[in-house]
C-alpha cells in the first residue's frame, strides 16, 4: 500500500521513492493504493506542482498501481481508530487483507510500526527489504 506522501515524492523527485514506485513497473512488487489516496495525490499536485497535474493518471497506469476504490474500504474506516489522524485511517481500511506493508513517510502511521500484520515502513526500509 502506497500513502499519497511516498506516490508524490515518487512523481516528482528523484530519489527513493521514485526507485520504489518503478520498481512495481518492473513488476518485482505489487503496489497498490486507495482511491483516497489518488484524490489526495491530485489535490495536492494541482496545488504545489501544477505542472504535473497532466501526468498524474499516465504515472499511475505506467507504473502498475492498482486503486482500491473507496466503496471496499470505506464502512470499515471507523475501525481504524488506532491511527492518530482520522484522515489517514483509510490506508489500514483499504490495506486490510490486500497489502502486507504499508509505505509511508507520515509519523501517526509510523508509530504503529504493524497492525494487523501489515508492516509500515519507509521508502529506505521497502528497498532494503527488497534487497534494492
């Protein structure tokens, strides 16, 4: 599971998070987000990186990201209590019995370290895991 932090860093800059998420176009990781996310991701681009608010759907198709949509995860959010900030919660929900780690770079998801047998993790730690 992707958060909107790793897929922003990932489409703009070079570095970590950017030799993650073309390492799912490469097929050597499943990488898979919400439709939370992807809303965020937008909104955000469209904010602080207009210039590749474009490319956000072409990214996403080329480097194999599947959606979650939001009507899978979306009446288990609540249960999800556990993270900090409400605004995050979705990413457990929608993580839940699909994903085996969550990558993010957001303290209230870090903290948990695991839940429910997902691992979250940063971008450093997935490539290490990965032996990449």
């Amino acid at each position: 599971m992707i958060d909107s932090n790793t897929l922003i860093s990932g489409m703009v800059f070079r570095g970590n998070e950017h030799d993650f998420l073309f390492h799912g176009k490469d097929g050597n990781v499943e990488l898979i987000t919400s439709e939370d996310v992807i809303d965020e991701v937008k909104r955000v681009i469209r904010i602080k990186f207009p210039e590749y608010i474009d490319q956000v759907d072409i990214f996403i198709k080329s480097a194999g990201i599947k959606i979650i949509e939001r009507k899978i995860y979306q009446k288990n959010i609540d249960k999800y209590n556990i993270v900090r900030d409400k605004k995050d919660r979705h990413l457990l929900a929608a993580a839940y019995k699909q994903c085996d780690i969550l990558v993010s770079g957001d303290k209230d998801l870090l903290v948990l370290e695991e839940y429910k047998g997902i691992k979250i993790v940063r971008t450093r730690k997935i490539l290490n895991m990965l032996n990449i």
